[in-house]
C-alpha cells in the first residue's frame, strides 16, 4: 500500500510507498530537512511533528527516546532519520520548530555572523583579539607537540632495529649444530 504524505508547512504532498522512512519520503518530495548528524540519528535537527496518521509510523527508536524529551515525544516529535512508514493511509507532518531543537551548524554560524556585525566597533575588536589569541595558542600547541611525536615513531624504528640487530647476532653467536637444526625445522614448515 502507499501513504499519502503531506508536510504542511512546506506546500509539499506526495505518494510514498510503505516501508520508506520519513527523511527519504522528504527528499522524495523536495524538502530539505536539517541534519547535523546527516541522518544518522545522532542528533535531534531532523525533528517533525506528526500532526495525523501517527499510527502509521514505526515505534520510537533508541536515538528518538535519547534525543527527545518526553515533553516533544508528548507534542508528537519524531526523528525523520529514525521513523519508518509502516502502514498505508493519510500522512501529514511539518518540521519541528528550531527553537525546540538543537540548531545545525550552519544556522549557528549565521546566528554568529549576525550578531558580530551587530556588535559596536570596540566589542568587534575585542572580539577579533580574543579569537586571535586561542589561535595562537592552539597553533604553538600543535606545533610543539610535533617533535614529541616524531620522536615518538624514530624512537619505536630504532627500537625495532635494534632487535632486528640483536637476533641476528644470537643468531650467529649459535652453535653451528643448532643454527642446522633451525634452518631444518623452517624448511620443514615452509614445505607444508
């Protein structure tokens, strides 16, 4: 059977089939839903709320119970990412509001952006400074942890040479009647 679906807020409506989850019914359809996490369900951005037809979907997964309060379960929020159509009939839904999820990264980088140019001039220059200063500090962190860690892998090389070097010279410090009957017993295992 097919499900006719409809995301109110977005003019979109559509026919899906049965067993489609609601993040591919919404591309299906055209409707972009945010997805920190890209629809792995490991966060919350993709949230809808089912507005009818909630008897049709999946029950509630691990991610949803993690990532939802029961308040936003209460309303009828569900991860599009994790929610499966399992049965036919009328569908309608529409993105949960962002105030009640977390923001992606994209909209916080606008929030950001928005509220730098509206800061006054010395803020914005204080601003810049701070910014300027952690990465500094972060860039002379990781350039001196860079020879501790090239002598890290030198140290583990020589080391390995080292016992390449030392059984070598076991090796040929054996008796003669020994070195044979090792030499023996790898051939024989070789041949098997």
């Amino acid at each position: 059977m097919s499900v006719n679906i409809r995301f109110s807020d977005r003019e979109a409506e559509g026919i899906i089939a049965e067993g489609t989850y609601l993040w591919d019914a919404a591309k299906r359809l055209g409707v972009r839903l945010p997805a920190e996490c890209e629809g792995r369900g490991q966060c919350d951005t993709c949230a809808v709320v089912i507005g009818e037809g909630m008897s049709l979907l999946s029950s509630l997964t691990d991610a949803e119970r993690e990532h939802l309060s029961p308040e936003r379960l209460a309303v009828g929020e569900r991860l599009a990412c994790q929610t499966q159509i399992e049965r036919g009939g009328d569908l309608i839904l529409r993105l949960a509001p962002t105030t009640e999820r977390q923001p992606t990264t994209e909209e916080t980088a606008r929030d950001i952006g928005r509220e730098f140019r509206e800061m006054p001039l010395d803020r914005k220059l204080r601003t810049l400074v701070e910014f300027e200063a952690v990465t500094a500090y972060q860039t002379i962190k990781t350039i001196s942890e860079v020879p501790s860690r090239i002598g890290g892998v030198l140290l583990n090389l020589m080391a390995g040479r080292g016992r390449t070097l030392d059984e070598r010279s076991r090796a040929a410090r054996r008796p003669a009647g020994h070195r044979a009957a090792e030499n023996k017993t790898s051939s024989d295992r070789t041949s098997e």
